[in-house]
C-alpha cells in the first residue's frame, strides 16, 4: 500500500492565498492541532527567519512548530532526526538552495528526508524549500560566465524542476536549468501566492494561482506551454 502523501511546493510570501494553501496542508495531515517540523537548512537556521515564517505557519495550521537546528557547528543531528521523525509534517523553509542541500548533504539528511516521505510524512515547503523537495537545480560556478551553468541534485522527492517567485524575471534558471536537463524536460514557474501540489498518482495541480510550465524541443529552444490552471 503506498502511504506517500502529496507534496506542497508553495512559493512564498504572504496573504491570502497562502493561507488557503496552508489550509490545504492541514486537511493533508488530518489533525486540528498538529505538530509541524521546520527545516531551515537553507537560510542557517535564521531565527528571524523562524520567527516570521514561523508565525504564518502557526496562524494558518494552528500547529506547534518546532525547529530542527541543522546548521549551527554544535547542531544535535540525531535530536533533529527525532523531532522531524516524531512530528506530523515537515516544513522545507526558504533561503539559499545550494546552501541548503550542502547542509542536509554533510548533515547526512537527505536518505533520512527521502524515507520520512516515503513512510507516509507530509511535506510542505516555501520558495528555496520548495526547490530542495524537487529533482535538481541550476548554478554558476563562475557567475559571470553563462557557459559554467550546471545542474545538481536536490532531494528528489518531488518529481519535477520548479522554480519560486521569478515571474519577474521572466524564469530566467528555470529555463537555464531545463535547457542543460535536455529535450522534453518539463519545468514548473510558480508565482507568488501559487503552489504546486504533486499527487502520489503523479497527478500535477495548481492551488493559489496558474503556475507557468515550460518545456525544451530541440537545439536547447525553451518554449512555453499552457499554465496549469488552479481547478474551479
């Protein structure tokens, strides 16, 4: 029997929509008053970060949230371990991707992050986090030099290359990414206030708002594809 849950890829930000997202990722978990684990690989554990990022979870879920320290030099790896084990969903906070997987790949957390979702745990994550759940992401080794370009790996529990809040930038890595994937890979842009929701069944929605989709054909040409319009 697969126990896996869906996953919530939000982008981020405030209002709304975002509430009604959370709401969502309440009814997921089933519980009126659940407990919530926040991994904050990606921003170095930033208790600013904790704090405003935290509040909204806690107002949307009407949870008790608590932190898994996985950053700091003195860090209790295993007691970070049980809280994430023992709590009833998992939250991927937002920040720097590269910088967040480096930190879950050296805490030896991604096998364990793998298998939590796989024994039935409920994910959610926020921008950076929401990238860190998907299959790989897009960097520089020489910033000024588009031809350094290179993809690496994220957790891979969801089964897609996404990117968060970049509508402004017209999904500049997110193309960048699909053309070193290759020919017909797929990518998803979700906006502010949107989320992508990932089915077990490999079902894809939208919530919030129409996420972007965008494919390569040939010859490295990125081209776009309809929105994935929110249902209703």
């Amino acid at each position: 029997m697969n126990k896996q849950k869906p996953l919530y890829l939000l982008a981020g930000g405030r209002g709304s929509s975002n509430n009604a997202i959370f709401k969502a990722v309440l009814r997921e978990i089933g519980k009126p008053h659940p407990v919530v684990g926040f991994v904050g690989a990606a921003n170095e554990d930033d208790p600013r970060f904790f704090s405003f990022m935290g509040a909204e979870i806690k107002r949307a879920l009407n949870c008790t949230l608590i932190q898994a320290m996985t950053v700091p030099a003195k860090a209790d790896i295993p007691k970070a371990r049980e809280i994430l084990e023992s709590v009833d969903a998992v939250f991927m906070a937002g920040g720097d991707v590269e910088v967040g997987m480096q930190v879950l790949e050296q805490k030896k957390l991604t096998l364990f992050l793998r298998k939590l979702y796989e024994q039935g745990k409920v994910f959610f994550g926020g921008s950076a986090g929401s990238i860190m759940l998907a299959r790989e992401w897009v960097r520089w080794r020489n910033p000024d030099d588009d031809s350094t370009a290179e993809l690496f790996p994220c957790l891979g529990i969801a089964p897609v290359i996404c990117d968060t809040h970049a509508e402004e930038d017209d999904w500049i890595e997110l193309k960048t990414a699909l053309k070193l994937k290759g020919i017909n890979s797929i990518g998803y842009g979700i906006p502010s206030g949107a989320c992508l929701k990932i089915n077990p069944d490999g079902e894809i929605e939208a919530l919030g708002k129409a996420v972007a989709r965008y494919t390569v054909r040939q010859a490295q040409q990125v081209e776009s594809l309809s929105d994935l319009a929110p249902a209703g």
